[in-house]
C-alpha cells in the first residue's frame, strides 16, 4: 500500500517550492481512486495546518472529452482556499505557478447547509444563493502535465486559483444548460461552450460533489463556493495574456496574467 503522507507531503513540497514531481501512479501503479483521495485530504491538512481557510470546491473533469482523455467515468474534485481566490482587475503572476491553464465556467454560492442524502437534481437550486461567471486555474504539481485519474485526485484536482465574476444571478433567471459562453485570448475568440458541458446541467455536478464528499464526510456549506466544471478545454496561459469570458446571461469575467 502507498504511504499516503509521504505522497501528500510531496504535492505540498511541489506546491511551495514549484519544483514538479513524478507522477505517482508511475511510482506506484497500485494507487486507487481512493487511495488518491486520502492523499488530497492529507494535503488539505497540511494547507489547513498553515492556516488556509477552505472557501469552497471545485469539480473537474465534467465534460466527455475531458474523461475520454484520461480514462474514467466520472467526474473529480478539489479544495480551494482563501489564498486562491483572485478579484477581478488583479494581475495574477504566472510566476507562482508550474505550468498553468485556465477554464472558465459557471461556479454557484450556497445559501444553506447541503444535505447530501437528500439533494437530487431537482431539488439542488434550493441549496444555491446564486450562480457567477467563473474562470478557475489549474495546476499540475506532476511534471509536464503527465497525469492519470489518480494523479490530478492526488493532487487537489490540480487546482491552483479562482476568480469570480462580479454578476449574481438567481437559479429562476438563468436556463443552466441553455447558457452560451465565448471566449476571447488577447482580444481573439477562440472558443465557445453551453452549460450542458458540465454533466448535461451543472446542478448534476453539484449533486454528484454533495454525494462524493458525504463518503468522507464533508459538507458543503452556507457561504461556500462550488465550482461546477469547465464549459470547453483548458487552455495554457503566459504572462501577458488576458482571457475573457462572455456568457450570455451570467455576464463577463476576465483575466489578466
């Protein structure tokens, strides 16, 4: 069996240092999907420890594409905490990254407690406050992005930062499939992606996170922020880069490295 600290603390080592590791499912092709959940967990301690505050969570691989390239059938999550939340019109340093992309997409805010046995699809948006425009940085602490399932779960589903947009919309004003989104690079569209990416709705992602993290025994709480998965690829970002996204109700977010 992995010594799931030793893995842990390497994430966290990458992390601090930005000196990439080996994947681990190389090192040790035994590694399980929970195996790699308990490494996530012992690194959010160690983040805790320091004195990082969990904000919210953030769930990847929604998209078919995305899971056909590594294998699975189902989706992943991660922690964010208060020191990877960026405002909008703040530069972010491309520096304190390893190899960093972007994805934008839809991120809700929780009004109440969730209760995990019962959310279904139908009743989530009794949970929601309101949805923003999102973009989320990725990292990989796992060199030249070589990763398999167990690898980015390990890794804290290779978050790396958030930035929410600054409109609020209530769930009644908003057809979450429906939702149309372009995006630009240096002022060029490059991309374009409905909210039926994510799952065929987003508020499946958010009911699949609730059920996820219940068989740890983590809650999603009042306040928290949920990420519920990218709308089209991720794309590499360089310093001097600026990314906008334009959804067609939720508004603009934008992104300056």
């Amino acid at each position: 069996m992995p010594d799931i600290k030793k893995l842990a603390d390497e994430i966290y080592e990458a992390e601090k240092t930005g000196a990439p590791i080996q994947p681990l499912t190389k090192r040790h092709p035994e590694l399980t999907a929970a195996d790699a959940y308990a490494v996530q967990l012992k690194y959010a301690g160690r983040r805790m420890d320091d004195g990082a505050v969990v904000k919210g969570k953030k769930i990847g691989l929604t998209s078919k594409a995305m899971q056909e390239m590594l294998g699975v059938d189902q989706p992943d999550y991660g922690h964010i905490f208060d020191d990877m939340i960026y405002k909008e019109g703040e530069k972010i340093d491309v520096g304190r990254f390893i190899q960093p992309r972007i994805e934008f997409e839809i991120a809700f805010v929780l009004k109440a407690d969730i209760d995990a046995e019962n959310i279904t699809a139908d009743n989530a948006a009794d949970y929601i406050d309101y949805a923003v425009p999102a973009a989320e940085l990725i990292d990989s602490r796992i060199a030249d992005w070589k990763i398999k399932f167990e690898d980015t779960v390990s890794d804290n589903g290779s978050s790396a930062g958030a930035l929410l947009g600054e409109k609020q919309l209530k769930l009644d004003d908003i057809d979450l499939p429906a939702e149309r989104m372009e995006i630009f690079k240096n002022g060029t569209k490059i991309d374009e992606g409905y909210g039926s990416a994510v799952l065929g709705n987003p508020l499946e992602a958010v009911v699949w996170l609730a059920k996820s993290l219940d068989e740890y025994d983590i809650g999603l709480k009042k306040g928290e922020v949920v990420l519920a998965g990218s709308l089209t690829k991720a794309m590499d970002v360089e310093a001097g880069d600026v990314f906008e996204a334009h959804f067609e109700n939720l508004g603009p977010v934008k992104v300056e490295f």
